[in-house]
C-alpha cells in the first residue's frame, strides 16, 4: 500500500511539474521562414533570387513548472508574467485576435508602403481605430470606452493603429494626449495623461488594446501573404523589402540571407519590437548573415549577437540604402 502511494505521489509530482501553470510566458527563438515562399505578388515571374529575405518569430507558451526551470537556465528564453502580455479580463483568444488583426493590419500597410515606394498611386482609408480593451492601470479608464472610435490625435487625423502608437509614443511619458473620439453618433475630445508602454518603456502608451476599423486601401496589384498562424505587427518591415524584391528587376539581397524585424508605419518609419533576443537567435539557426533591427533594438541585438551583423535602420530608405551596399559583396 505504502509502495502504491509512492508512485501515486510521483505521479503527481511529474504530472503537475509538466501540465500545472505558472502565470509565466515563457519566451524563446522562434522560426526564421523564407519571405519569398510566404509572399506572391501578381504577374511576377523573374528568375529566382540566390538570396532570401527572412521573417524571424518568437514563441511564447504559459510555462510549466519544468519549462520555468528549463528558462531559468537557458540564457536564450526569457520569463515574462502574463500579466505584462495580457491585462486582467482579456484572455487568450481574445488577445490572439487582437494579434491576428495587427498582422493583418501590418501586411495590408506593407504593401501599401511597397507599392508606394514603386511610383504606384495607392488610397487609404479606414473608419477609425476601435477601442476593444482598457487595461486596469490605465490612466484612460473611465475616460475611453470600449467601443469608441479614435478618428485624430492632437487634432491629426489617424486610420490606422500604428499611426495611433506612433503618435501617442512620440511623447514623454505623463504627458497629456487629446483623443477625437467617435461614440456612437457624438464625436468627443477626451484628454488622457499617458504612462510608460507596457512593452516598449521608452515609450508612452495609454495601455488600451485596438484596432483598425474596415482597413480600405485600393491595391493596383494583387499580393498574397499567407503566414499561417503567425501573429502581431513586427512583419512589417521585412513585408515590404521582399515585396519590393518581387517588384524589383534586381535582387535586392545582392546573394545574401538577410532576416530582420520592425513595424513600420505610412511615413516609413520603423518602429520597436519585443523578444529582439530570442529573433537573433532565430536568425542566426537559420545562418543569416544580417539582421536588420529598428534603432532601438540596436543595442540589445548586438549584445546578443553571435554570428550575425546586426544592422539598425531608422527608416525603410535606411534600409534600402545598407542593401544597396551590398553589391559590391554578393557570395
């Protein structure tokens, strides 16, 4: 009988070491996929490039109590709490929507930017960023609704949530923002003091999730981008060069493997990620020879790169012009 206990109580233990849940993401290397194996673009058929663009991931599980171990010794992963990725009353899939709608979201805007960027005329429009969620800590609760409709910034008008970041983020943390929102039929200028973002502390955030409503630009060209289950708004960049590529008589990887991360947004700017890390790592499994990182994710890829050049670009003109430097260098 005692013998019977044991192995029940082991049981226990192994079982709860490998299924009980911590309220810990666990954050580790991802996959670094082929851009040209996920993105299509119409009528293009050109000789195949001998260099890829690469789009680089990140995981994130709700760690075990053997996987918060397993992170605790492996340098690559890192612990964050749950409630730094998803604030009290949202759960997962409603998060993993919000998600999805921003890696629709940054797709339609690269090819936007690309087509732009190609002398095409492209229209945007959309009926404002949706307010979905306030978080608990955030100094619009009370002030915001879900459901409002933030049409400008500042009197700025914005359409997508990207310009909504760029534009609250672009000041100090504390300092006040006026929202024109739309309620119901009524519009409203509502004040909010922003704090620090919740994953990017260099900048201010007013801690509510969005997203874009009836995003509408008016494509001359079909794209296709298929990513599977990937989510989020750091695709954005890396979009637009292999978009550009396709369009490009040239191969603008000049022989190269080139992976890198950013958003970016309608000005062409390229805007901060998380898990920067654990996307070097990523990247150099999958023998990159570059990473093209935003400006300030610079400091942190290079402290943890191994075996690839981290490049920081402000701008998709930036970028461009590094690879316009590797000609002279093709394998």
């Amino acid at each position: 009988m005692k013998k019977l206990a044991r192995y029940a109580l082991i049981v226990l233990v192994v079982a709860g070491l490998l299924f009980l849940r911590t309220g810990y993401l666990v954050v580790r290397p991802g996959s670094a996929l082929d851009l040209s194996t996920l993105v299509s673009v119409e009528s293009v058929t050109g000789e195949e490039d001998e260099g890829s663009f690469y789009l680089v991931t990140v995981v994130q599980k709700e760690a075990t109590p053997l996987q918060l171990l397993q992170a605790i010794i492996d340098s690559d992963v890192d612990l964050r709490h749950k409630s730094r990725y998803m604030p009290p009353g949202l759960n997962k899939e409603e998060y993993r929507e919000i998600m999805k709608q921003w890696m629709i979201e940054s797709q339609t805007l690269a090819k936007v930017i690309a087509l732009r960027k190609k002398g095409y005329e492209v229209p945007v429009k959309s009926d404002g960023i949706k307010v979905v969620k306030i978080e608990e800590d955030s100094p619009a609760k009370g002030i915001l609704q879900p459901g409002d409709v933030i049409v400008a910034v500042d009197g700025k008008e914005v359409y997508l949530v990207e310009e909504l970041i760029e534009e609250v983020g672009a000041r100090s943390a504390g300092s006040p923002v006026t929202l024109t929102v739309r309620r119901d039929s009524e519009i409203k200028e509502l004040t909010v003091n922003t704090v620090t973002h919740l994953q990017q502390p260099d900048k201010a955030g007013i801690r509510a999730y969005v997203q874009t409503l009836n995003w509408q630009p008016v494509l001359p060209l079909e794209i296709d981008i298929q990513v599977g289950k990937i989510t989020g708004p750091s695709a954005g960049l890396m979009f637009v060069l292999e978009i550009l590529n396709q369009l490009d008589e040239k191969d603008l990887t000049f022989g190269h493997k080139i992976a890198g991360t950013g958003t970016i947004n309608l000005e062409e700017e390229v805007g901060p990620i998380g898990g920067v890390r654990q996307k070097v790592r990523a990247a150099e499994e999958a023998g990159a020879e570059y990473f093209l990182v935003p400006e300030k994710n610079y400091e942190e890829a290079k402290n943890n790169a191994r075996a690839v050049t981290v490049v920081a670009v402000r701008t998709l003109d930036e970028a461009l012009h590094f690879l316009e430097g590797l000609s002279g260098s093709s394998n």
